[in-house]
C-alpha cells in the first residue's frame, strides 16, 4: 500500500507546531488530523499533501512509502 506526506500546520498561542505523517487517502489523512487536533489541543490551520516530497534542513522527506502490515510510518513531530 502507498501512502503520501503530509503536513499539518497548528497555531498555538504564540508558535507554530508542524506535524508530518503519510497517509493512504483523503480520508486517512483527514482522520490523523482528527487525532492529532486532539493530541495536540488545537485547531489544524492548514493540511497539505506532498505526493512529491520535500527538503527540510538537510533532510529529504519521500513523497510517497510503501507500506506493508507489519511496518507502519510513525508520525514525525517537527
């Protein structure tokens, strides 16, 4: 199963917090928002998908990983 990256951006009083996760579709993504909104204690500002990837500080994050049962991506708290 492929699943693609995603960013959640969070506004938290006077900061930003960036979640990064992979998600197989739409709905997925929309549900780990839902968990995260509520790990978290606030409203998602924005959800972006990148299906290409993206550089962040001399790190390459992948667009898309291939998934298989026993191995799933953790959530990357940047």
């Amino acid at each position: 199963m492929q699943k693609t990256l995603y960013l959640a951006t969070f506004d938290v009083g006077y900061t930003h917090i960036l979640r990064v996760f992979y998600a197989a579709n739409e709905a997925e993504s929309q549900q780990k928002k839902s968990d995260l909104e509520r790990e978290i204690n606030a409203t998602c500002k924005s959800l972006e998908h990148y299906p290409n990837g993206f550089r962040l500080v001399m790190s390459t994050l992948p667009g898309t990983v291939e998934v298989t049962e026993e191995v799933q991506p953790r959530t990357i708290e940047v």
